[in-house]
C-alpha cells in the first residue's frame, strides 16, 4: 500500500503548522470544528498523529496536544449546549439514541467528572455526553474542564505516538512508506 501521496499531503500540512505563524491557529480552528459537528464525526486522530510522526521535537508535539485538546473541548460544548435547548434536541434524535442520552444523564447526576472525562479520553461518541450534560444542567464549568483534560491527554497521547512512533516501531514506517 503506498501512502506517499497522502503523506507527502501530510508532510505539507505539518509544514505549515510549524512554519507559519497562522499554522497552530488554523489547527485550532478546524479542531473545534470538528468536534462542534454533532453526529457527523471528522477524524483528528489521523492528522495529530501525523502532525506529531513531523513534529521537530518533542515541545511541538506537547503543544499539538494542549491545543488540539484545548479546541476539542471547546467543540464539545456545543453537544452541552444542545442539551440546554432540551425538548428540540430530543425531538430530533432518534428513540435508540434519546434512551442512551437518559441513561448517561443519570449516570452524571451521581459521577459526573469521571465520566465526562473517560467519555472525552476514549473513542465514545462524546456528544450523547455533552447533550446529556446539557439536560441534566450539568455545571458547565466541569464539563469542559473534564472534557479538557480527557481531550488533550487524548491528543497528546496520539501526537507521542506519531512522534516516535517512526523510530520505535519500524514496521509502522515501513507500512506508511517513510
């Protein structure tokens, strides 16, 4: 499978991103972006661990981290934001997905932090989180700090794993074609 093409795509965006001043900012923004839009997921992954397997040293790579994680929490608010609005947002979801959003609401009355941060640390469809967050009136201050920390531990954790993921694991070079 040769990947050169979209790394070479790759490598141009990380470019940017460490060259430019605009390059962090533009990240930032399209973090938020994607994790604003509700039920149509757009992978950061992919692009923090690349951003990380280019990164110069390992000081960018923490900086990919706070930032993509920071902006991911902040696109997460929309979810909660949502959840305010209530009876709409209900009315719009389907019944499957309404009933899981109860579940988890009930779930955050009583361990609230923990689970908003498990849900943003792991691949979860974190917005049934913020919507339910949002209807139990959960405190938005800690949601977004649980979703902060588990988002950026998330993204940094990835960006490590681009970063020396080319040196320590050969065959993931090797796959990638670098």
């Amino acid at each position: 499978m040769d990947l050169s093409f979209f790394l070479g795509s790759t490598e141009a965006i990380a470019g940017f991103i460490y060259a430019s001043p605009f390059g962090i900012a533009v990240l930032f923004l399209f973090t938020i972006f994607a994790n604003a839009s509700l039920f149509f997921p757009i992978l950061v992954e992919p692009i923090v661990l690349l951003i990380g397997a280019f990164s110069p040293n390992l000081a960018y790579v923490l900086l990919i981290g706070i930032v993509t994680g920071t902006a991911a929490a902040i696109g997460e608010m929309s979810g909660y934001i949502l959840g305010l609005l209530g009876i709409n947002t209900l009315k719009k979801m389907k019944e499957k997905r309404v009933e899981k959003v109860f579940e988890i609401g009930e779930k955050l009355a009583n361990k609230g932090m923990p689970i908003i941060f498990l849900g943003a640390f792991t691949p979860f469809p974190f917005d049934l989180i913020g919507i339910a967050a949002g209807i139990i009136k959960y405190d938005y201050k800690r949601f977004f700090i649980a979703a902060l920390a588990g988002k950026t531990l998330r993204y940094t954790l990835v960006a490590i794993v681009g970063y020396i993921g080319m040196e320590a694991l050969p065959w993931l070079a090797a796959m990638l074609g670098l």
